[in-house]
C-alpha cells in the first residue's frame, strides 16, 4: 500500500519528518475499515525512509473520536459479530519479539518516535491510537476518553498492560474506569499528555520537537533507546543491562559517535545526516 491508496489519511515527509493526519473530517476521522491497516503502511513506510527520524500523527480537524457509530451500530446489531478486513500488511522491523507482535502494538516495535498531536476529540479507539505513542502533546480544549466502561468493553487491545507501566495503575484506573472525557489539564496532571498546547497551535509544537529529534538525536541512538524503553523493559533487569552494555560498546565504534565527539569538541551541533 502506497500513500495514493489511503483514503483515510495522508502522509507526507518534510523536514526528516513523516506527518500522518487522519483525514475523514467529516466523521470526525472515526475510525473503521481500512483505518488499522492505512496506519500500519503509513508508519512502516516512515521506518522503512532513511531521511525520516521521527513522527507526528495528528487529526484534521479532531483528533479521533473512537469507532465509526455506524460500525458499532452494525456490531450491537448482529450479537457482537464482526469481521476483519482481510488486506495486507507490512512486516513487523526485524528481530521483532513474538509477544509484540500485535497490531495495536505495531508503533512500539519502530525505530522511530511518534508524537501524537491531538486536538477536539480523542476517544476510544482514538485514545487507544494516542496511547500507542512515544507522546502526547494535546491541545488546550481537547477532550480525552477511554470511552470503553461506557460501552460494556474492557480495556482494549492490550491497553491495562501500557497504560499503567505509563501513568501508574491509580492513574490508569481513574483514566479507564469512568467513560467520561477529561480535558487535555486533567491527561496532563495524570501523566498522559506530556505537554498542553495553546488552541492552533499543537501540531507546529509537535513538528518542532519533532524537529529538534531529527537535528540533535542520532537516529541510531533512538531506535536503541526506543528498543530499551518498550522491549528490554519487559525483561529482567540482568538481560537489560546486559544488552544495554551491548549496544554501548558496538555504539562505540560507530559513525555517530564519532561525529557526536567531533562536534562536541569543536562546540558545534552535531550532523548525524
């Protein structure tokens, strides 16, 4: 699947930046169909281009308010029963764990990070979208919600695994719990959100810590941080730090180092291009 072929979203590159924005305004970008797969494509190919170090998913208009209405509707009418388009997807990155990989889990096996941009709303399978980020920069007068007590649901898709490890299990519950919406000051204090943006202005805040990873961040270095955060955290604290050790003495004799101390000698920035 190509860009051209997304009818959902679009994605564009600029800056060493993948932009991926939902793109069904007029559904308040529900999501349904072929959404899953169009955002799997649509983040493997920002890990399979070179010049892309980082990502910033985002919302025209609202961010994500869940599940297309007329989906759930088709759902409650048939007892439960739905079907899973069956479309091709890309590859997990290689040397993927076997219990990662999960669709849902898809954005933490990356090399890259991913900051959500969220503004309107951002509920359900929005929530769940956003959660599945490295951050969340959330504009002032969002409003947030799990949504899934107030459907008769559980956490989904792995969520009361993530979600705790992120804000702590007190924090979750009060997230989970009650399916009512938060504002963006509220995910904030419960350590959700990791920034509240002025209205208009939380993607170009986005894009411009997104830029500060492209110019100042080895890439290198970020997959291996990535790798660390999200995958060796679920190991013991021997394997951890035994592979923590690894990657420092093979990142030693690498390019970017090199250039890091370079640059850190001369006081310059360095260019890990």
């Amino acid at each position: 699947m190509k860009p051209d072929d997304f009818t959902r979203m679009t994605l564009s590159v600029r800056d060493g930046i993948g932009v991926i924005t939902l793109n069904r305004p007029e559904r308040k970008n529900a999501w349904a169909g072929s959404s899953a797969a169009e955002y799997r494509w649509a983040l493997h190919l920002c890990e399979q281009d070179p010049a892309v170090k980082a990502v910033v998913l985002t919302g025209e208009g609202d961010f994500c308010v869940g599940a297309d209405s007329v989906l759930l509707n088709e759902i409650g009418s048939t007892g439960g029963r739905y079907e899973v388009e069956k479309v091709e997807l890309p590859p997990y990155p290689p040397d993927t764990p076997a219990e990662l990989r999960h669709n849902h889990l898809y954005p933490l096996t990356l090399s890259i990070p991913v900051i959500a941009a969220i503004r309107g709303g951002c509920a359900g399978a929005g929530f769940l979208l956003a959660t599945y980020a490295d951050f969340r920069f959330v504009e002032d007068g969002a409003k947030i919600a799990s949504a899934f007590a107030g459907l008769g649901l559980p956490a989904e898709y792995g969520m009361a695994w993530l979600l705790p490890r992120m804000v702590g299990i007190p924090n979750a519950a009060q997230m989970i719990y009650l399916p009512a919406a938060i504002d963006a000051r509220r995910a904030e204090e419960l350590g959700w959100a990791q920034r509240v943006c002025p209205v208009g202005t939380v993607v170009d805040t986005a894009l411009d810590y997104a830029r500060r990873l492209v110019l100042e961040s080895s890439r290198e270095s970020l997959r291996m941080m990535k790798r660390q955060l999200f995958i060796d955290s679920t190991l013991s604290i021997d394997v951890a730090y035994r592979r923590s050790v690894r990657d420092m003495n093979e990142a030693l004799h690498s390019e970017d180092f090199r250039e890091g101390v370079r640059a850190l000698r001369e006081k310059r920035q360095p260019n890990f291009w």
